[in-house]
C-alpha cells in the first residue's frame, strides 16, 4: 500500500522558515547543517545539486510524508561550512560521516544532479552504510565543454552575486507551475556563495569521472530522468543505467533537470514504491 501523502504545506511559509529547521553537528571540525523530519526507517537522506542546500527538498518532502527524512547543506552551499576540499569524494565523506554521526542503519540515499554524482562516490566508497541509491538527473562525467553555458554564466559572476541576476532565470528553469517563493528562495541561497566557491566547485564537477565508482555500487539503484533534461541527456542516463548493475530507469515526463521540483508526487511516488519502510 502507498504511504499515505500529508497535504502540500502553504509554500510561502514553508520558505521562509526553511533556515530555522536546520540543525547542526559537527564533522571532525567541520559544521554540517541539515533538516530532519521524523518517520519510519530506512531513512531517506536527500543530498542536493550544485548551489542549492536542503531547501531543494522542500517541495518532495511533504510527498514523502511517514518516512524519516535528512536534508543536508553540502559543504559551502547552504550553512554548512566550506572546509579545505570541494571534490566529489569530500562531499561523499561527508555524508558518510552525518550517516555514521545520526547512526542511520543503512539509509537509502537520493541525491540530485551534483548530489547524484556524491551519492554513486558515497554507494561506492562507503558501500555498506546504505542500503539503496535514488540517482536523479545524474550522470557519470558531465564533460562540460569550456564553452557550455553553465561555465560561461559561472565565470561572468561577480561578487556580491545578486538573486535577481539574470543568470538564475537560466539554472533554475523548469516547467510551468514550481512555486516562484521556492524558486526565490534557491536565488537567495545561491547567491550567498562567493563566485570564487561556485568555479571551485564546479572545476571539480567537470573534472569528475566515476565511471570506475559506479561499477563499485552494490546496492539496489533507481534512477529517475528528466525527459527533458538540458543538462544531461538520453545518453547520460543509458550510460548510468549501463554501469550501475541492475538499477531501474524510470522517466520523468515532461521534466526537465529538476523532476523532484516539478513533479515531486510523481518521484516520491516511485521511490515509495521501489524502498518501501518498514
């Protein structure tokens, strides 16, 4: 039976009070923010793309209701704190480290484009702390050219970063219908990121390649893919679907890089039915 699903809360005020929910722990010296809601286990810990924070939950969570929930801020996005490394694997420690701190029994992890690519390094390098993987809008090696329009617009920002800069307009384009209060606040989070840290970040995220880490991925594994994905394409998802044995590749109709945005019943509703509680 499905879990039964909360009503979607008024979204304005879920907005703005986002920032109070957070919580915070330390990670061998380094402060790690999160939202948790309670619920049945296996947790779901949610870990989110590039220049967003755990506010980009805040749509499927209402979704995913009855199940315990973890929303990081991956270092330097969010409250975290940024530490002295941005790579893959450092953000994949991380989650590691909240999941040994939280003394989560082999939690499923959902991470979302950058936030997909740290939960295969997770499922990889920490293979027995998780117990199931959710890849959405994920890729292998984004291999972003030098003249592909998220590094163009990365490199012409300038601090301080402005939430009304057209660039936004860009990176956060989805469908028709994602409330703008959500969408303002991922403007207002973004922003707060110096320019320096988002081309840090972003190097790294060119850089990577974990083709050789997906074949390490031992757990069941759902992706999700937007059809419309400007990001990553067709090809992307074929060649997550090639390498992490056995997972299911369901598409997203009509969505774009962001699904659990745009349409948060329909992804809540396929990870309720792939990781069921209990």
């Amino acid at each position: 039976m499905p879990v039964a699903m909360e009503p979607v809360p008024d979204i304005w005020a879920e907005q703005d009070a986002w920032a109070g929910r957070k919580q915070f722990t330390d990670l061998g010296g380094l402060e790690i923010a999160y939202v948790e809601v309670a619920g049945a286990e296996p947790a779901l810990v949610l870990v989110h793309g590039f220049t967003d924070t755990s506010r980009s939950f805040s749509l499927l969570a209402p979704h995913l209701a009855g199940r315990r929930l973890i929303m990081p801020d991956l270092r330097g996005h969010g409250a975290s704190q940024a530490g002295n490394g941005c790579a893959i694997a450092d953000f994949a420690d991380d989650i590691a480290g909240l999941i040994r701190h939280l003394r989560l029994d082999r939690p499923v992890v959902v991470g979302h484009s950058l936030g997909a690519m740290v939960a295969i390094a997770l499922a990889a390098r920490h293979n027995r702390l998780i117990g199931g993987l959710v890849v959405i809008a994920g890729t292998l090696k984004p291999n972003f050219a030098r003249d592909h329009s998220l590094v163009v617009g990365v490199q012409a920002l300038r601090d301080p970063i402005s939430p009304a800069d057209p660039f936004f307009t860009w990176w956060h384009a989805c469908r028709p219908g994602v409330p703008q209060p959500f969408l303002a606040g991922l403007a207002n989070d973004a922003s707060a990121m110096p320019a320096a840290r988002w081309r840090a970040i972003l190097e790294e995220i060119c850089l990577a390649d974990l083709t050789d880490a997906a074949q390490k991925v031992i757990v069941r594994t759902l992706i999700i893919a937007g059809v419309l994905d400007p990001l990553f394409s067709e090809v992307h998802q074929e060649a997550l679907s090639r390498s992490l044995s056995g997972a299911s590749l369901v598409r997203a109709e009509k969505c774009g890089h962001n699904p659990h945005w745009e349409d948060p019943a329909f992804v809540a509703e396929v990870i309720h039915r792939t990781f069921r509680s209990g």
